[in-house]
C-alpha cells in the first residue's frame, strides 16, 4: 500500500529547501561579486543584483537564519542522539515589515554553511576585497559575523551533525 505525501506538506518541504538554495546562490554571488571587483572592475558592469536585493535579502533573511541556528543550537544541546529533525521550533520573521513565525529548518542552515565556509576560507587579499565589497551592503555584517555553534553535515540524504 503505498502513501501519498499531503500536497501541503510537499509545498512546505519545496519552500524550505528552495529559500536555503537562493539564499546559497545568492550570497555565493555576492562574494563573487567582491572578488570579480578586484581582479577584473569591468565585472561589476555586468552585475544583475542590485544593491536593494542584496540589502533586503541580509536584513531580512540573516536574522531568521541567526535565530534558527540559536534555536538549532539549544535543539542540539538537548537532545544529542536524535536524528534531527525538519523544524527545530519556530522563528519570528519580518519581509517589508511585516512580521510573523515560520518554522526554523537546520537544512536551511547547512546551506548557509557552504557559503560562509568558502568565505571564512578565502586567502587573506581576497577576504580583503570581499570585505571591502560587502561594506558597501547594509546589513552585510550579519553574513560576516554569523554565528552557528553546531556544524551540520548532509550524508546519504539525512541532516546530522558534523
């Protein structure tokens, strides 16, 4: 007898993994962005993103995506031998000012990992540059200074910790 996953639920789960895939994309471009505006300033004429997008997406996103790794981190403390789970608690938001809660997904922090690991890593000239980039978005330094306590891993389609 086979089950049938409720069409809320599939939105829900498609939402939570295609937000942390832009977010990744997203900022991965903004480094990039940085480094192409050192190494070739012809670049940044071609950028597509403008600074609206990438302000809006540090000043509303970054904080969600903070709250969840505080709300991952004590989920974790506590419960140190349990598969992780889809949500972790749920976390206030705001888009445009308007405010809600939403479910914090640890997924969405193991994608945020990938661009924060590949910027923390940078050669220290390079980091210069993206630094010096990223100084000129409002809310930047949330990507700069996030802090998780946990690192996550994804092996054979399960979240767990690194």
């Amino acid at each position: 007898m086979s089950q049938s996953i409720p069409p809320g639920l599939m939105f829900r789960s498609f939402l939570t993994v295609a937000s942390g895939y832009v977010l990744t994309h997203i900022l991965f471009y903004i480094i990039a962005l940085g480094l192409g505006a050192l190494f070739f300033p012809e670049f940044m004429a071609y950028s597509k993103l403008d600074d609206a997008a990438q302000e809006k997406m540090m000043a509303e996103q970054l904080p969600f995506l903070q709250k969840t790794a505080d709300l991952f981190a004590a989920w974790a403390e506590a419960n140190p031998d349990i598969e992780i789970p889809r949500a972790v608690g749920m976390a206030d938001f705001a888009v445009e000012g308007v405010t809600g809660q939403r479910i914090a997904p640890p997924f969405s922090l193991w994608m945020l990992q990938r661009p924060l690991d590949y910027y923390r890593n940078l050669p220290d000239a390079d980091k210069l540059a993206v630094d010096e980039f990223l100084s000129t978005i409002d809310g930047a330094s949330a990507f700069r200074d996030f802090a998780a306590e946990r690192r996550l891993a994804f092996k054979n389609f399960k979240l767990g910790l690194a």
